[in-house]
C-alpha cells in the first residue's frame, strides 16, 4: 500500500529570499527534511531567531507549564488582522484571558448536546447535496466547505447556509482562502506599527466584505436577545454571557471578531480534515468499508450515537495527525530561555509544527502511513499524550476541540453510510498550506451509491 501523500521538502540551504518565497507559496514544501528527525533546528534571519521545537519536554514548557511566557506570536497575525481583528485567535495577555472567560462557557457541559441536532440537519443536507451527483467526479473540498460552514451557520446563530446573508459569507470565505498566505511580508521583517501592511490584490477588500455581512447577522441577534426573541444558540450564550470579573459582555465590534474566528477555525479546519480523511478513506477501501458498516448506526438524531462511531473517530483522529489542519503555531519568547543547551535570545520566534511533530521518525511508529489502529496500541497512546497537536494544548487549547471530534466523525459516518468514496489514481493531490492544509489542485473524489 503506498503512504498518503507527502509535499516534498526544500533543498537544505537556501536564500532567505528563497525561503520567504517559498513560505509564501506553501508553508509545508518550504521546510528541510531534517525536520521530521530534529528534536530542535534553529533558523537564522538578519532580523530574528526562530526556533522549530519537536522535543515533547519543551512543547510541554511552551504549551502547558509555562503559556505566559511564550505567548501568540504578533508577526504571524500580521496577516490575519483584516479579518480577524483583535478576536481570541490572534490575542494575547488580559484580553485573551477575558476572551475566552466569556466565550468557553458556550461549549462547556452540555453544549455539545444541545447543538447536536444542528449538526445532524447540516450532514442529512450534505447527503442530500450529494444524491443527485452520484456518480460524478467532485471536488471534494466543495462538498466538505459547503457542510462545514453550513454546521457553523447553524450552530452559531440557527441559520441554515442557505440562508442569503451566511451564504454570501460562505462564498467571499472562499476567495479569502484562496488569496491570503498564513505569512505576509511583516512576518520576516518587523515593520513599525505606523507602516501600512501590504495585502495580496483583493485580500482586504474581501475580508471587509466578510466583516460587513458578519456585523449584519451580530447587529440582528443583539436586536432579537433585546427583544427577548433570539434562538438559545452559540451566539446568543457569548453575546449575553458576561465576564466573571469584569461583569462586561462583548459589544457589537467584539462579537464580529469572534465570529469571524469562529467561521475561520470551525469552517476551515473542519473542511480540510474531512476533505483528507475521506481521500484517506477512499484510497483505503478496507477501512472504508468498517466505518461505512459502523455507519448504519445512524439512524435517528440521537447524541448517544456518537459512542458508537468509534472507527470513524479513530479514522478521523488518525487524519488530524497526517494532515493536521493548522499545520503550524508560532510562539515569542519573553524573556530569554536555554533549550537544548542553546541560548534563546528573548524575541525570538517559538515555532511548534503539528505537521513535523506528528510525522515525526523518533516518536511514531509508521510515522508517514495511514493506520486508525495506532490509537490502540502503546505507541499511540503515549503520542496522543506527548506529540499529538492538532487542537493545540494546555490554556490556548481550541475552545471547539471537542465540537470538532463529534462534528467531524458524525459528517463523514453519514457520507459512508449511503455513499462510497472511490479516489482517482491519475489525481493524487499534494498538501499545501494557505490558511489551512490543503490540495494543490483540489481533492477529486467520485461519489458511488452504496
């Protein structure tokens, strides 16, 4: 069986021009092979020091124990700022710890259960999207984007995607994918905050297009939770949630950056992870086949189902760690640090790559292959402990992680269930990264009926 594909890596040495070229075009091909093996590699700029980490002990230091100290890098932002703002993703200090003091309540406990039904509506319309396609070659990030942002649409404010305002920002979200980098110039060369910041033609344009409809639907719902008329749904619990201690809640401009979070990390992340995991599947006809029988399962919109998708989750876990969707986090160093018996000069950039750690050769068994029935062994189990990242970890963990784990397995169960995936062998897609991992010419997929 041949392994899922892999971008190839970039010659050893390069120019930094090289390099920032490359990193511009796709963020995975722009790294040494080396990094795959490296427990630390240290990369040498005329304006910084960046260190790639994959030692799980200083993961720990930087995630866990010590998250204060090195927190979210202000260069990588850089890029996200026109659409994002100052939203949980990109914040830092006291304003993201009041963030996420308002905004984690909306997905603790029960929330999971209450939204499930939401959830369930959004795969059965997928299902129906597909059925007249049968058949047909599709290219299957389409499909997962279109379900994806139809699950965020009507978990955050009850709207189906085809509602005219969530579709119109499902369809600009595309462009903006599309035309934006994860780094722009300011993330090589620190660039005075009175400087204006250089876009891709249409970057801004787009993400103020995005921000526009966003403040529609967030001005709408203030108006329904003032009435005493608005659905008991996400938006509605952050937007009359108030923060422990300061007893303010988000205003309106706040509330549009967090929701254009959402949109990016619930809509994004979930459509590339399915996107891969039914490529997985459809290259991996025999493990298709468990997670179609598993499937059958689904018949009412019950949350206790969930227990029963045990291989679609692991096929969907094991797909994270292939093509982990944020495929890099950056951090800052503080203060100065000594890693590794090397100097770590305070400034310097803290890079954790879940795309090199979970493929790396020193810590997992068949690092590069596709195999769901790793999370049962030992060497699973201890690297879903220590080298397992796709969520993040410790205090700046992705609120939505466990939304992700019943979203992702229940969409992909209900595809299986009536439809079998089977893979073109002239199309094998390579893995790039714009703002998430994806296909260099999409994932082309065709769709039988079961």
């Amino acid at each position: 069986m041949s392994l899922p594909p892999k971008p190839p890596s970039r010659p050893r040495k390069v120019s930094l021009w090289r390099y920032a070229k490359l990193f511009r075009a796709d963020i995975l091909s722009a790294q040494p092979a080396r990094l795959y093996r490296a427990w630390m590699a240290e990369f040498k700029t005329p304006f910084f020091r960046s260190y790639l980490i994959n030692q799980p002990a200083l993961i720990k230091t930087v995630l866990k124990d010590r998250p204060d100290d090195f927190p979210k890098s202000q260069r990588v932002s850089e890029g996200l700022r026109p659409l994002l703002g100052t939203g949980v993703f990109v914040s830092n200090g006291e304003t993201w710890k009041r963030q996420r003091r308002i905004i984690d309540p909306a997905f603790e406990g029960g929330r999971l259960r209450e939204v499930f039904p939401a959830m369930w509506a959004a795969a059965e319309a997928a299902a129906a999207r597909i059925e007249p396609r049968v058949g047909e070659d599709l290219e299957i990030e389409a499909v997962t984007s279109h379900v994806a942002a139809d699950v965020i649409c009507r978990t955050l404010f009850s709207i189906p995607i085809e509602h005219h305002i969530a579709r119109a920002v499902f369809d600009e979200f595309r462009v903006y994918q599309r035309s934006q980098p994860l780094l722009n110039l300011a993330a090589f060369i620190p660039l005075p905050r009175w400087m204006p910041r250089f876009f891709r033609r249409g970057t801004k344009a787009s993400a103020d297009k995005i921000r526009a409809l966003i403040t529609e639907l967030t001005h709408q719902r203030t108006q329904d939770i003032t009435a005493g008329t608005a659905p008991d749904d996400l938006a509605s619990k952050i937007m009359t949630t108030a923060d422990p201690v300061t007893g303010a809640c988000f205003d309106e401009s706040e509330m549009v950056d967090q929701v254009a979070i959402f949109f990016l990390a619930g809509h994004e992340t979930s459509a590339s992870a399915l996107a891969w995991a039914l490529y997985l599947l459809a290259t991996h006809p025999e493990w298709q086949d468990r997670v179609a029988a598993e499937a059958q399962a689904l018949e009412n919109c019950d949350f206790n189902v969930m227990s029963k998708l045990r291989l679609s989750r692991d096929v969907f876990r094991e797909t994270l760690r292939l093509y982990p969707p944020v495929p890099m986090m950056v951090r800052e160093a503080s203060c100065p640090e000594r890693f590794r018996d090397r100097d770590v000069g305070k400034g310097s950039q803290i890079v954790l790559s879940p795309w090199h750690l979970h493929r790396h050769e020193r810590l997992w068994d068949n690092p590069d292959g596709f195999d769901p029935a790793r999370w049962q062994t030992e060497n699973g189990k201890q690297c879903s402990r220590e080298a397992y990242i796709p969520f993040s970890a410790g205090a700046r963990v992705c609120t939505g992680a466990g939304f992700a784990m019943v979203e992702g397995p229940l969409i992909l169960s209900r595809i299986l269930r009536d439809f079998r995936v089977v893979a073109d062998p002239a199309r094998v897609p390579v893995p790039l990264a714009h703002l998430t991992v994806r296909s260099d010419k999409g994932i082309w997929l065709r769709l039988e009926r079961r």
